[in-house]
C-alpha cells in the first residue's frame, strides 16, 4: 500500500535490515547486491534502487543515490526512516594529493562540507566526521583484503565539472580525495544518531588538472571507465560489505 512506502525512494517503511552500503550508481547496486547471498530489488524508483540480502550471515540493504548531495540525502533520511543504523558510503573519488593511484582507495575520517545542501541545514562550522568505529572497521578490512589504501579526510563538493572558480582552495590542507555526497551523509548520520562511513576509489586525479586549457569548463582526460579502475570497485565492494559485518558483530559483542 501507498501508506507503507516512504514518499521519496518509494523503500517500505519497515521490513529493511539495520546495516546499508550506499552507492552513486543504481547499475552499481545491483553489482554490489550480485555479491550478497539471497538478494532481492526491494524498489526501484527514479535513482534510488534499494536491495536486500546477506553477507557472510549479515542482513545488509545495498541502495543506490545517484549523483549529488541533496538527491542523496534524502535517501540517507529515508533509510533512517526506515530503521537503517548504519550505513557506510562506497564510491569513487578524485585524488587531491601524490602517492594515491586509482584504484587506490580512500576511507574517510571526515569531509568537508561543500556539499550544496547540509550548510541549507546548519551551520557551516558543525562538522561532517565518519564514526570511529567505521573507519577502523573499513581499515581492517582494506588489510585484510590486501586492498592499496589510505585515509584521511575528503572533499564533498557539489560541483562536479571544473569551472572559473580555482579548485584549489583547500591547497596545502592535506586532503585525501574529492567527491560528492559523503559530507551529506555524515551530517545526515550526527543528526539522527546513525553509524556512517565511506571507502572510495581513486578514478582519477584532481579536477583541475583534467581541464583542457583550450576547454576550460570541459572535462578533458578524465575517464572512470578504465581496467584498473573497475579493479578497485571490485575490491572495494567487499571491503565496504566486510566492514559492514565487522560493524555488526561488534554490536553484538
């Protein structure tokens, strides 16, 4: 029935296991749930594709947001709506300093909220900070999957293109990557009491060093859809699932 659906995601309003992997892509989730045992597509409306199933034991909802901060923040809200405890962000990112590679990847210890949607909601000095226990929980798991990886903290911003305003403002602040919804999730996460994390892999470097200088707004040599790229996805959709039930166990311990 209507009633039972969120409005947005069109997700059930009860029924959904507590633990989510959330993803940009909706073709993404489904490759992520492919990895679950017993999966099912739970809905499927505008971006948002919701699965369920189990990994390695564990109840998990694998759903996709699609592109930006305030698309994805409502389905960060719908899920906590729905009973969702903890959910960790897995995506790509662009590298912001040397010694990343693609397919690399990134766990994030915090973001910075240039988000387009969370400064709408408070301040901008509340910060967008990962739970501890996800980010060590992410970190074994990249060990004990011998996944290349770092941490440190990313860049949420909401504009994906270059553009005449200098990527450069954070230069010399030592962060890791950049990309476009974590910080949405790690404030959605504070404000309502969830678990929240994210693992992402490198898919390039940093955006401005992709422009064309005879294109300045273009995206110039920038390409996700590379082996070593694909490679790292990989990776990091077990380590994503893994900590997920590295998460779970702890609660219960």
């Amino acid at each position: 029935m209507t009633q039972d659906l969120l409005p947005v995601t069109r997700i059930p309003r009860t029924g959904l296991p507590a633990h989510a992997v959330v993803v940009g892509d909706p073709a993404r989730a489904a490759a992520v749930a492919a990895l679950l045992d017993g999966a099912e597509e739970v809905s499927y409306h505008r971006e948002y594709r919701v699965f369920s199933g189990s990994w390695k034991g564990v109840p998990v909802v694998v759903a996709s947001h699609g592109v930006g901060g305030p698309g994805a923040i409502l389905l960060f809200q719908e899920l906590a709506d729905a009973g969702v405890r903890t959910v960790l962000r897995f995506g790509t990112a662009g590298a912001m300093k040397p010694g990343i590679a693609d397919g690399d990847l990134v766990v994030a210890e915090a973001a910075v909220r240039d988000d387009g949607v969370t400064h709408q909601l408070l301040p901008p000095e509340y910060p967008a900070v990962s739970a501890p226990e996800a980010v060590f929980a992410l970190l074994r798991a990249a060990r004990e999957a011998d996944a290349p990886h770092h941490r440190g903290i990313v860049w949420t911003r909401a504009a994906f293109q270059p553009g005449l305003i200098p990527l450069f403002s954070y230069d010399g602040a030592g962060l890791a990557a950049i990309e476009m919804e974590l910080s949405a999730l790690l404030v959605t996460a504070s404000l309502r009491g969830l678990v929240a994390g994210g693992v992402l892999v490198i898919d390039g470097a940093n955006a401005d060093e992709l422009v064309d200088e005879d294109a300045p707004l273009s995206t110039g040599a920038y390409d996700p859809h590379r082996e070593v790229v694909a490679a790292g996805v990989e990776r990091g959709a077990v380590v994503a699932l893994e900590a997920l039930r590295l998460l779970a166990e702890g609660e219960q311990a």
